[in-house]
C-alpha cells in the first residue's frame, strides 16, 4: 500500500513521453506528407499538412523552420507563375495564381497590385481604340495619353506599338519648333515699301489684315522701313519689320498688338512672366540649377533639394525652352548588374622518397638515465645495452597531389560610373607601441590598427549608349603572417600579395576571363648519411628527400547586364530654336510659305513707291538645296527574297556629318544587314557609323560623321546608306520605306537644308 503512490509520478511521465514520441512521429510523418503534395503542386494541401504537423509538435523547430520554409516558396512559385501567364496574355489564369497566392498569404502586396493591374490589362483594347479615335480627330496629345498608359502596363502591346508608331510618324511630318499664334497673323500678305515711314506701314497693315497695332509713347515717330515680300504670314511681316527697327511687339488679343522700343525699362514693363516648378525625377536640382543659370541666364529660380524640384520665373519662351532642356536630361541614370566568378585553382604535390636512417643514439646510465658527463661513460664500453639508438632505418615512399578550388560568386548592382568594393577575408590587427619619456619613467602606449586581407576587388562601370559596358578593374588577393615583433613591442606582419589592375569594354550579356596570376612555390628537405647519401643512383639507400611543389592560380569571370540604360532621344527632341544671344525665342524669325489654294485671291497686295519711275526689282529663284536625297530599290519583291535598297545623295556643298532615321513596316520587311555608303568616305576620309536598329519598331537611327584629314567634308554624289532586306508576308498595298528625319552638317557645324526624299514604295506580292 505504501509503495502504489511512489511509482504513480513515474508511470505518469512515461505515460507523457510515450505521448510525446507518438505525436512527433506523426508530426514527421505529416511533414513529409506535406512535401510530397508541395513538390506534386498541391501547395494548399501540402501548406495544411504541414500546419498540422506544427500542431502537433508546436515545439519542434525544425518542423516550423520547414513550414516557413515551404510557405516562402510556393507564394514566390506562384507569384512567377502568375507574372509569366500574365505576359502571355492568359489574364484569366494569372488573376486564378494571384488569387491562390492571396489564400496563402492575405496580405501579400505584389499580388493584390498585380490583380488591380490586370483590371486595367482588360482595358488595353479600348484603350487603345479610344487613342486611334483621338488621332483621327487630330488629338494628338490625346492619343500619346491612351499610349502611354497602354504601354506602362504591357510595354510590348503590338496594337499600342503601332499606333505610337503612327503618331511618330505624324509628329516627324508636321514638327514644328514653333507654336502657331494667332488666325489672323498666319494671313498672307505682299508688302512693297521702300525707305517709308514705320507707323504708316503699320496703318495700312492695319486697315487690310484687320489688326490693331497700339505704338508705346517712346516709339519715335520718323522711323523709316524698307520691305519686300510676297505671299508671307502677317506675324513674319511684322517681325521683320519691328526687327529693323530695334521694337517688340506683345500680343493682347486676338487683333491687337502692342509695339514698344527693345530697351531693359520697356521690357521689363511689357513683358509678361511665367511662374513654372519642375519637378525632377533623376536630375539633380542642383544641376538643373547650374544648367537653367548658365544657358538661359534665368536670374529667378530657386531650387527645393528636400523635394527635388527647381522653380524658375521668366518669360514664357524661357519656361519652354527649361522644359525641353529638363526632359532632354531629366533621364535614370543607367545601371548594370555585374556578375562576378572568382576561382582559385591550387595544386600542390609532395614526393617523400628514400630510407630515414637512425640520426641520434644516446649512453644510458645503470638505472637507464641519459648520461650527461664524460665521467659517467665508465663501464659503458662492452655492455650494448646501456647505448640506445632512436629506431631503426625506415623506407619512405610517400606521394600526394592536392588539387582544390576556393569560389567565390557575387553579384552586384552598380549605377553608371560608380565604384563598387567587395572584401572577402579578415582584418589583421597591427600593434604599434610608443614610448613617451616622463618624470617617473617612459610610458608606453599601443595603439591597433587593422589591416584589411584576403580578395579585394574594385569596380567601377561605365555604360554606353550602344549597350556596351566599360568597366575599370582592380583585384587583389594578399594573405599576412606573422613576422615577430620589434623591440618596441611593434608587431611585424608579411604580406604576401597578387594584384592586377585593367580595363576592359564588354558587350551586354558578354563573358570575359581573366586568368594567369600564377604563383610557384618550390621546396627541397631531406634527410641522408654524409658521403653515402651523395652516391649518384644508390644516394636514396642511404637518405631521404622531399619535394614540395605548390602552384596557385587566381581566375576571375565578369559578365555585365545592362539593367537600364539611356532612352535613345530623336533629333527634333534634343535640338531646338533658343533665339539669339540677346532674347530667347522658342519660334525663330522667319518667313513660313502659305499654303493657300488660291493666294492672290486672299493675299492683300500694297504696294507703296517713293519713286515712281523706279523699276522693280527682279524675283530671284529659290537656290536649290545644298543636299538632295533620293532612294534607290526594286518596286517590287516576293515574300522571302532579299534585295538591297540604297540612299543616294547628292551633296554641293561640304557634308561633314548626318543624323537620321528610316522607318518602315516591321511586319512587311525586316533589316538584315546596314552598311555605310562612300559618300562621306571619298577622298580617303575616316568615318564613324553609328546605327542603331530597332526591329520590333521598324525603325534605324544613324549617326555618321567625317573625321581627320577629311573633316571639311565631302562634296558630290554617292551613297549614304545601304539596307539589305528580306520580304516577309504579302501586302494588301504597297510597303513605304521613308526618312522620318535627317539632319546634316556643313563646316562650322552649319546645318544643311536638306529637303526630305519620296518614301519607296515596295510591293510585296506572293
């Protein structure tokens, strides 16, 4: 009776262990279930396994280190599945991943943007329906926004592309750097006057265009004029006239023009200003800053580096011209993911040969201690067993060969001329000590510094705009020993170190190896018997020797990926009109050619004549343009033949360089191969051909100059250009090949009217 309640808190704590054991193995049993059904893509049976598991052995952590494990993977499974159904265009089976990923995890923010995102993706159709509408009714700003949006949600939307491609090519066709004012300035007029009176110009004007001209006080009234000009803008006419004079004019409204004298006090009077804040998202506002003040000698502006913004108050032809500048610059700064190998291949080997021979014998006393006096080798003679040899000889043949590699492989992303450091090894501390005199004796103190070993390695990218990356290199690996101490108690350390420093341009996605930082270590011990170890043939009988042979060699692998780079920029984007040095101007001065049906019959003729008998002057000619172009290539194809299409130009004055671009229907031809024309070539000049094609798009861009001895120019016939190309499907109507731009550059870098050619027509027809 005594002994029951004694083995009751035993029987009690198996019973409990019992339990414990059983539960754990159902735990592990209900964790390998769940990993079979995970690995099968049941991830929510395997995911509800495996929280059961965790139920029943809330205490094991490796059953909850595996639960977490296996809840990462399958939402990050999912979300890849989901994001590559989603850029095949299966909405339907991507917004079913995204909502299994909810399931799982309820607050997982890629997805719940990814399901508002694909909301929108079912629009992209109308969407881009609505932004062909808007073109044909001439909402170009309209369609540009329908675009836009289509393409920030699928940048390789085929219809949206097409329709940017449309409206490109319409902005290519009607570009104008200039904003067309006013109705009634645009009518054109013939003006003849000769040495007339300013104000009774501006009267006549008057009483025929139906515009007011109101004349600032300080406007001299004998101001005299002399004008020539047929079928030209009233806006041109009047700019030329207020140009002779030194006056400016300031349009009220839509019939009345206020003239005043081009004098500091009257501008400041007259002139209106814009108040305008930018807000950057790369450029940095400091930059902008400096840029706003040096090239449009803004004095009003001020700059906000908490938000990055620049606010600048000016006329309104500088905000316009801050606008164009800010966009051209206001780029992301590229960037490049560097993937890095480093391999160090070691090879030592060993070669132990030969017989180690007793090399120490020793005289024992009586009670079998060494002997150390000569009075106590007494009685040693005649008794061998009190002399004690250290073994007997020993064969020795012993060869090792050791071949290992150490890997290191980081990946780094690094922006645009940026210098990226990687440290894999240990700091070595370095103990100074100083010794400083006193009145109670020197006192020393130490002082650590640390001294940075291992593999050190140095980047720093450039990014080109042709997808090439130069990259400045530097590596080194150095390995410390220690190297004992001075008497000042300063720790001695030795350095070994291998290092090399290059530079290297590599093509995006492109390999390069750098190899051959060799060390060669080479040692020689051994053991041997004087005289008899010497013998050439049978010196190993009587000796041992060991060779140490170690070579190491440092092997490192980059391959760049461009992450981002500089968006190509079109001519009339990064070039524009800025007026003169003395005012800015977005529209420079200049006669624009009506393009009435009937002129004579709207144009108002006045002429005006001092003398009467004064014959007038003859019309000369336009002069022919200095550079004609014109395309060369057969009219007609079948779908797979290839044929070559030629620029041809015809330069009659110096051509030094040319910036252009060539569009045509990728899904029609596409380009196999571009190559330079001799036109710039003759005379034996040197060149640059810089093309840049873009074969989704159907577009070339090419920059090509003339250089060295031939940088004048060249001059005469030739071609500029030369397109091979292949035929791809039929074509209801005839595929156009056309220039959508072309600037040219004479001496001086003085542009080159150069009047765009007929596109060729190509019929492709099986």
């Amino acid at each position: 009776m005594t002994i029951e309640p004694l083995f009751r808190p035993a029987a009690s704590w198996l019973a409990a262990a019992m339990a414990a054991i059983v539960l754990t193995g159902c735990a592990h049993g209900l964790q390998r279930e769940g990993l079979g059904l995970i690995e099968e893509g049941q991830y929510e049976a395997g995911l509800a396994a495996l929280d059961e598991a965790v139920a029943q052995s809330p205490h094991d952590a490796r059953v909850r280190l595996t639960r977490t494990v296996q809840y990462e993977q399958v939402v990050a499974r999912l979300l890849a599945q989901a994001d590559r159904q989603r850029a095949e265009g299966n909405y339907d089976l991507a917004e079913e991943s995204y909502r299994r990923v909810l399931a799982i995890e309820p607050a997982n923010a890629r997805a719940t943007e990814a399901l508002r995102q694909l909301e929108q993706f079912r629009t992209l159709a109308e969407r881009v329906r609505q932004g062909q509408l808007s073109l044909r009714r001439g909402d170009v700003e309209g369609a540009e926004r329908q675009v836009s949006a289509v393409l920030a949600l699928d940048r390789h939307h085929e219809a949206a592309l097409a329709l940017k491609t449309e409206i490109e090519e319409l902005r290519a066709r009607t570009a104008s750097p200039y904003p067309q004012l006013r109705s009634k300035f645009s009518r054109p007029v013939s003006l003849e006057f000769r040495d007339a009176n300013l104000k009774m110009i501006f009267e006549v004007l008057s009483r025929t265009a139906g515009i007011n001209f109101i004349f600032d006080k300080e406007v001299k009234p004998d101001l005299k004029a002399t004008i020539f000009v047929r079928q030209v803008a009233v806006e041109d006419a009047v700019d030329l006239l207020l140009m002779q004079n030194q006056l400016l004019k300031k349009v009220i409204n839509d019939n009345t023009v206020v003239i005043y004298p081009d004098t500091p006090q009257k501008i400041k009077e007259y002139q209106d200003l814009a108040l305008r804040t930018f807000f950057l998202s790369n450029l940095d506002a400091k930059s902008a800053l400096n840029m706003v003040k040096t090239l449009l000698k803004t004095r009003d502006v001020f700059i906000d580096e908490r938000l990055n913004t620049l606010t600048m108050r000016d006329t309104a032809e500088a905000v316009r011209l801050a606008e164009k500048l800010l966009s051209a610059q206001d780029q992301a700064e590229p960037e490049v993911v560097l993937e890095l190998e480093v391999l160090e291949i070691s090879r030592q080997r060993i070669l132990d040969l030969g017989i180690s021979w007793p090399n120490r014998f020793e005289a024992l006393s009586p009670t079998g201690a060494t002997i150390g006096l000569l009075s106590e080798l007494r009685g040693v003679v005649g008794r061998p067993s009190r002399i004690a040899i250290n073994g007997g000889p020993v064969a020795r043949i012993n060869a090792n060969d050791n071949d290992f590699n150490t890997l290191a492989n980081p990946v780094l992303r690094v922006r645009n001329k940026e210098k990226a450091r990687i440290h894999i090894g240990d700091k070595i501390p370095i103990v100074s000590a100083t010794s400083t005199p006193s009145t109670q004796g020197p006192v020393t103190t130490e002082s650590v510094t640390y001294l940075d070993v291992g593999l050190k390695i140095e980047l720093e990218p450039t990014v080109h705009l042709n997808d090439e990356v130069g990259i400045k290199i530097l590596l080194e690996v150095s390995n410390a020993t220690p190297a004992g101490e001075t008497a000042n108690g300063t720790t001695l350390v030795n350095i070994s170190t291998r290092n090399a420093s290059t530079g290297l341009r590599l093509k995006d996605g492109e390999t390069q190896v750098l190899a051959g930082l060799l060390r060669n270590d080479r040692s020689n011990s051994g053991d041997k018997i004087p005289g008899l170890g010497d013998i050439p043939g049978v010196g190993r009988l009587f000796g041992s020797n060991k060779d140490t042979i170690a070579k190491t060699e440092l092997v490192l692998a980059i391959t760049p990926r461009i992450v981002r780079n500089l968006p190509y920029l079109s001519p009339h984007e990064t070039e524009f009109p800025s007026g003169t040095d003395a005012a800015l101007r977005v529209r420079p001065v200049s006669l624009r050619a009506s393009d009435d049906d009937a002129p004579q019959a709207r144009a108002a003729a006045i002429e005006v004549a001092r003398a009467p008998a004064a014959a007038p002057e003859p019309v000369e000619e336009a002069p022919a343009p200095p550079l004609v172009l014109a395309w060369e290539g057969p009219a007609a194809l079948k779908p797979g033949e290839e044929a070559t299409i030629v620029l041809q130009g015809r330069a009659d004055q110096p051509l030094r360089s040319a910036t252009y671009q060539v569009a045509w229907n990728p899904a029609a031809l596409r380009v196999v191969e571009v190559s330079e024309g001799e036109l710039l070539k003759q005379g034996g000049g040197s060149t640059s051909f810089s093309p840049r094609l873009d074969e989704n798009a159907g577009r070339l861009f090419v920059a090509t100059s003339r250089s060295g001895a031939g940088a004048d120019g060249a001059t005469g016939e030739g071609e500029l250009l030369r397109l091979r190309v292949t035929a791809l499907e039929p074509q209801a109507e005839a595929v156009p090949l056309r220039l959508l731009t072309f600037t040219a550059v004479g001496p001086a870098n003085r542009l080159l009217t150069t009047p765009l050619p007929a596109p060729l027509e190509v019929n492709i027809a099986p």
